[in-house]
C-alpha cells in the first residue's frame, strides 16, 4: 500500500514547490508533478504513470481537486479508474476521501465547483481579451514555435519531420508554419 501524491499546475512559470512540500509531509512516498493544463486528460503524462501504476491498496493524494481536473467527467472517471484498481483517491483541502460514501458525493460537487471555475476564469480571460482588442494593446497569445528557424531548416533541405524532431514539436505546427509563406 502506497500513497503517492499528484501535483499539477497550469502553466510553466506558476510554482509547484508548496504543493510538493505538502504531499511529502503527509507521507507521500512518491510524488510525481507537472505543468500542464487540468481542463483536459490529453497530454498528462505524469497522471496517466500515476494512474497506470496505482494497485490495490493505493491511496492517490492531491492537495486540492482542481489540482487533479477542472472537468468534473475527467474527475469523477478518474475517481472511478482508481477505485476499479482497487485504490482509493484523498483530497487534503478540504479533508475528503473515497473510503467513505459521503466522500463521493462531496467529490462529486467539488468536481462541479472546479469545473464552473474553469468556465468562470475563460470567461475573464475572454472579457479581458475583447477589452484588449478594443483598445488596440492585443497583439494575439505568445508564439512557441520559431517560424524563421523552421523556415531556414526548410530552406537548407531539411523535411517536416526533421524539422519537428529538431525544435521539438509536431510535424503539423511545421505544416502550418510551412504554408504561411
């Protein structure tokens, strides 16, 4: 029997450092972390070797449910893949366990407030944007890919998939960045 502890932020400049130190004190023995968006399962590497290794017995601690999903689907079928393993999901703040009945129907709601939350915060973000657009100071989000480095890659021979492997991103951003000329 295992308690292994689940960290996550949404972006790469936010800090996991207080979640971690949390997870390790209350006897976490393995923690695994990372930076990635809770509005979606996909590209949650950490949470899928989490998930894939949890074994009767095991206890899957976060800090806070919205550190494990901001949908409430996402949530409540993770809950369920860690129960059909045989393991049981804890929550530190506020206290709250699948060991019990009554820690599923308060998961069940917390999964819905971390959900309208989500909905809540991409709405702000939409306003701020408009107002953004309005005003002239909106120049679009933060490109992350070099274009002219893909561009020049190109240009000296190089294919789609070299260039992908190269800057560490899909053959489609090179696609797309390709058919911009």
């Amino acid at each position: 029997m295992a308690r292994i502890g689940y960290a996550r932020v949404s972006t790469l400049d936010q800090d996991l450092d207080t979640q971690l130190t949390r997870l390790k004190a209350e006897g976490c023995g393995i923690v695994r972390a990372e930076k990635v968006s809770g509005g979606a399962r996909q590209g949650r590497t950490e949470l899928a070797t989490v998930m894939e290794f949890l074994r009767p017995g095991d206890e899957l601690v976060v800090t806070r449910l919205d550190r494990l999903g901001r949908d409430t689907r996402d949530v409540l079928n993770l809950i369920h893949e860690a129960e059909q393993r045989g393991a049981f999901v804890t929550v530190l703040d506020p206290h709250v366990s699948t060991r019990g009945e009554m820690g599923h129907l308060v998961l069940t709601v917390l999964g819905m407030v971390a959900q309208m939350e989500r909905r809540f915060i991409k709405e702000r973000q939409r306003e701020g944007i408009e107002r953004a657009k309005t005003t002239g100071v909106y120049a679009g989000g933060k490109r992350r890919l070099d274009r002219e480095r893909v561009k020049t890659m190109h240009m000296a021979g190089s294919g789609p998939a070299a260039i992908a492997q190269a800057l560490g991103c899909s053959r489609m951003q090179v696609y797309r960045v390709l058919r911009e000329n």
